[in-house]
C-alpha cells in the first residue's frame, strides 16, 4: 500500500482523497463528529452561523457509513458532490463547534458542544443532555470514535457497468459459534451456505464480496462496512435460530430490518445483536442495550433504511423458497444490528431451527444446504432483475 503523503504548504490541489466514513458519537460535552478519510488532505473547515462547511478535495461516494445524520434534531448534514470537491454542510443548534485534525489514518473532528447553558435542569432525554439517569442510550463508547475502522486486505476491483454486486455474510465465525444445538454450530452452516451462494451467483455473472469465506470473526459492524465500501446492490445475512427447552419451531424466516413486528422477532434480534466480547459472550444487558439504541435510531431514520426495497426482496426471496419446496415459515422485521447502516436493500435470513433435531439434520445435509442456496440465489437474479430500483 501507498504510505499518506502529508500535503506540502501551498500544494493545496494536488491531493485528493476518499471520504471513507463520517462516525457519530455522544460526548460529555455533545456530539462529536468524525470524517474518515484515505489520505490527509488540505481540507477546509468553515464555521458560520448555525452552520459548519467542510470541503475536501476529493470524493464521497454514494451510500457512504454515516452520510445520513442519527440526530436530525441536532445536527443536519447534506453532502455536496461539486467536480473534484465534495463539500459537507452541517446545520446545527450548538453553542461552540470546534475542529481539529487527527494522523495515522486522517482524520478531521468536529466537536458540537451542547447548547444549554451550565446549570440547566435536564431535560427530557435527547442528545444534547444525554442519557436519562439509569438508562445507557450511548451506541459505541465514546473511545471507539478513534478507532481506525478495520480495511479489507486487497482494496477489491470496481466491477464493469451493469454487474451488480452481492455482498453475503455468513452470520457469526471463529471464537463465536451462534446457535449450537444437535451435534451443529450455526457459523459452519452459515458459511457453507454462503459459499455455495457465492458459486451459484457467479455462475450468473454477478460479483459476490463474502463478508468471510473462512472460519473467522467479525463484529457485526464490520460486516455492513464491507457492504458500504463494496457498493453492495443487495446485502444477505445468513443464520440459523435456535429456540429454548421446550419450544419448538420449523422453517426459513425472513428478516428485515426495521421496529420488530412482534416479541418473537424482537427476542431473536436480540440474541443475533449480542457481540463477542474478551472472556467469552458479553452480557445480554449490553446486547440488550445495542438494541435499544437501534430501536431509538430506526425511529429516526426509517426512511433510511431502504424497507420498502427491502421489504420487496425479502417477499421474492420468500416465493423462491415456496416454489423451491422449502418450509417457508414468514417474513418478520426486528432491528437487527448487523443489517444497521446498509444502505442498500438487506435482509437477515435464518435458515432454519437448529434445536429442532429433524431440522438440524437437514440443514447439515449438503443437498439441503444446496437446495437453501439455489433458492436463495434464485431470488436475488430476481429482484436485481425486476427491481424498480434499478
Ligand atoms: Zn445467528
């Protein structure tokens, strides 16, 4: 890889950089904004009155992690694509902003400091006053805001005009197994089937990016990174439910993600939203935290979530899967936190209950698992096909 070349005084046009992500995040003392980029560039930062407009050369593609603002109320953000500068216009209701750049990767941080004067009794919760007394609505700690985000290993090749990219992610991996029931851990059937995917697709000329094709693990954020940055058309994620002692369920079920259609679905986006954390699974409190924030988040940020697209892709998947012969169970939505951020049509699959013995072993059978990932893949040559989203 190139080493950043740090920009000499004056040489103000002849660098140029990717805008690779823009991270939201709750300080003590407000919102801090931060702007990832590829290289260090001589960007401008210009506050005004209510406003702030950051212009770097360079570009910002479409879809890009965090071009939609999670806190509206507080701070708008429209992206601006002018030749070779894109220019980012916050609007905001902050008493202070204040800006520095970082190195190593580059980054440039924009602080906006709370409004309210010092001493105002808190108010009902919204970002500026942070979280209500006893609850955590914080979604990262506020330390992986400098976190450099993870890049993929080869920066992968642009397709040619009109191939469309499928981005699958095999659900869970290395130190976490998912669901493990019957003699079956859910992250070796979920890449099995993923890669059989990934055969079939190819064979129908498309590009598949798998989040991984080995027995590794991911956090759930990187994951949808991987689709953002590979301009995925469509995202799948693969999994398989479990139920606990004594319930007992059969079939495929289709999610997508959005406020959850009922307490079933809720319960299994929690459990799909807990992470791996050093020591073992961290605490359900955590997992059941994430979600909460999502919930709060999804309020705000239903029209960017692409659930009618996403809504249309899970039915054709659904049909697919009938007229394959498969026991189709529903399409549900519950805030999956894999699928927060995707900015293309997403759904979470979960193939089917491992803690039902006749289940489990079909779904360790390979010409079960074929006929899940013809299916599947069937579905998604549709709607990339028939998309009025094209
Ligand atoms: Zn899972």
């Amino acid at each position: 890889p190139q080493a950043p070349v740090t920009p000499l005084p004056g040489s103000v046009s002849a660098s140029s950089a990717t805008v690779r992500s823009i991270r939201w995040g709750q300080q003590d003392f407000g919102l801090r904004v931060v702007l990832d980029l590829s290289a260090p560039v001589p960007l401008k930062v210009e506050p005004g009155s209510g406003s702030v407009t950051v212009t770097i050369p360079g570009l910002m593609a479409r879809g890009t992690s965090g071009s939609v603002s999670p806190y509206p109320s507080e701070i708008g953000l429209s992206v601006t694509q002018f030749g070779d500068r894109v220019v980012l216009a916050f609007r905001h209701n902050a008493s202070t902003v204040r800006h520095f750049s970082l190195e190593a990767p580059f980054r440039q941080v924009i602080d906006f400091y709370d409004p309210r004067p010092l001493g105002t009794s808190p108010a009902p919760y919204s970002p500026w006053t942070g979280p209500p007394e006893g609850s955590i609505v914080e979604e990262e700690p506020p330390e992986e805001v400098f976190q450099p985000l993870p890049q993929p290993e080869q920066p992968s090749e642009r397709p040619p005009r009109g191939v469309r990219t499928v981005v699958i992610d095999a659900g869970h991996g290395g130190k976490d197994p998912g669901a493990v029931a019957n003699g079956i851990k859910e992250k070796d059937i979920n890449l099995r089937v993923a890669r059989l995917m990934s055969d079939i697709l190819k064979k129908e000329g498309m590009r598949v990016v798998l989040t991984r094709s080995t027995d590794v693990y991911l956090q759930l954020s990187q994951r949808t990174n991987i689709a953002v940055k590979e301009d995925a058309d469509v995202f799948i994620s693969l999994h398989c439910n479990a139920l606990p002692k004594g319930k007992t369920a059969e079939g495929v079920e289709i999610y997508l993600m959005a406020l959850p259609s009922d307490k079933h679905a809720m319960e299994l986006a929690l459990i799909e939203n807990r992470e791996l954390v050093e020591g073992g699974l961290e605490s359900s409190e955590a997992a059941d935290k994430r979600t909460r924030t999502l919930l709060k988040i999804l309020g705000d940020m239903q029209q960017n979530v692409k659930i009618e697209e996403s809504t249309s892709f899970a039915e054709i998947l659904f049909r697919k899967g009938e007229s394959k012969k498969l026991p189709m169970r529903r399409v549900a939505q519950a805030p999956f936190y894999v699928l927060r951020g995707a900015a293309m049509p997403s759904v979470l699959v979960e193939m089917g209950f491992l803690t039902n013995r006749a289940e489990a072993a079909k779904l360790k059978n390979p010409n079960y698992q074929k006929q899940i990932a013809e299916a599947l893949s069937s579905g998604i040559v549709e709607f990339l096909k028939t998309s009025k989203y094209n």
